[in-house]
C-alpha cells in the first residue's frame, strides 16, 4: 500500500486488487448485496483505493480497515441510491383533491399534535420546531444553540417519545 501510496506502483495495485478485491465482494455479498452489486462496488472500491492511495494513513487504519470501511461506505451509498424513486416514479401533475373524512382527520391530528407539542417542556419543543419545521439538522441546531449535539439528540428523542405517546 504505501508503495502505490508513495509512487504509484501499478504492480503493487495489482498485487491489493488480487488479494482484497474478491474479498470485498465476498463481504458485499455477505452483507446482502447481490453478487452483480458486489462485483461493481468491489471494482468501486478498488478504484477508489487507486486514486486515493495517498490519503492513507498508516498510524490510523491498518490497509484491510481502510478497504473495508470504503467498502462498507460503498455499500451504505448504493443502498441509499437504490430507495431513492426513480424519476418516472414520482407523481406528476396535481395530487387528487382528499375526500372529506380524510380533511377532517388530518385536521384532528393535527389539533393534537399542536396539543401535545404545547406540553412539552420549552427545551424540547424549541428543538423539536427547529428540526422539523426549521428543518434544520441535528448539527445546525447544535451550532445555533450552543448546546452539545449528544443534549440535543437527547432531547429530541425523548421529545419524540412523548409525542409519540400522547399521538395513540
């Protein structure tokens, strides 16, 4: 590795590819990947390894650690990809008007949980307002208050419980 690191020795990639690449697919596979899945993250990641060999660094990753935690991010990414609807997926034109049973619904919960929201304690509500109606992100929100993104998780979970609770 830090000879592909150092120089880019093209017999040394050689020499990882044959050694890591079909155990990167193996892993894929196992993790549940299909084997054609696996076969383009390993070659994925291998390519990466390439290109960014000089970002290694031997103090803080042994070179399997490396691979495998590209691996592992390859793998998170695809599965990302794969949830995300196709464009001929999404609705196009205007949504259908709801019937009235289903406005009167939606309004009623929506009562309720302006209710519950009400009864959460002040800190709660705050970050639960700037979450999800701010949409702001659980760091953004650290940043603006102040507060240590553990407290502010925190809080936001155990809000979330109790809306949770008084919503059944």
């Amino acid at each position: 590795m830090l000879r592909l690191a150092r120089q880019g020795d093209e017999a040394a990639f050689a020499e990882l590819f044959d050694h890591f690449a079909p155990r990167v697919k193996a892993f894929l596979m196992k993790s549940g990947a299909t084997a054609s899945l696996a076969e383009e993250c390993a070659q994925d990641v291998m390519a990466t390894v390439w290109n960014k060999a000089a970002l290694f660094d031997p103090s803080r990753a042994s070179v399997a650690t490396w691979i495998f935690t590209i691996a592992r991010n390859r793998r998170i990414d695809a599965l990302r990809k794969a949830r995300r609807p196709e464009p001929e997926d999404l609705p196009w034109g205007p949504e259908p008007e709801p019937d009235q049973i289903d406005s009167m619904v939606l309004q009623q919960e929506t009562e309720r949980l302006g209710e519950a929201l009400a009864l959460l304690p002040d800190n709660q509500r705050e970050l639960i307002e700037k979450a999800y109606f701010g949409d702001l992100s659980h760091g953004e929100i650290a940043r603006i208050t102040g507060l240590p993104l553990g407290t502010i998780k925190s809080r936001i979970r155990l809000a979330l419980e109790k809306l949770r609770q008084a919503m059944t």
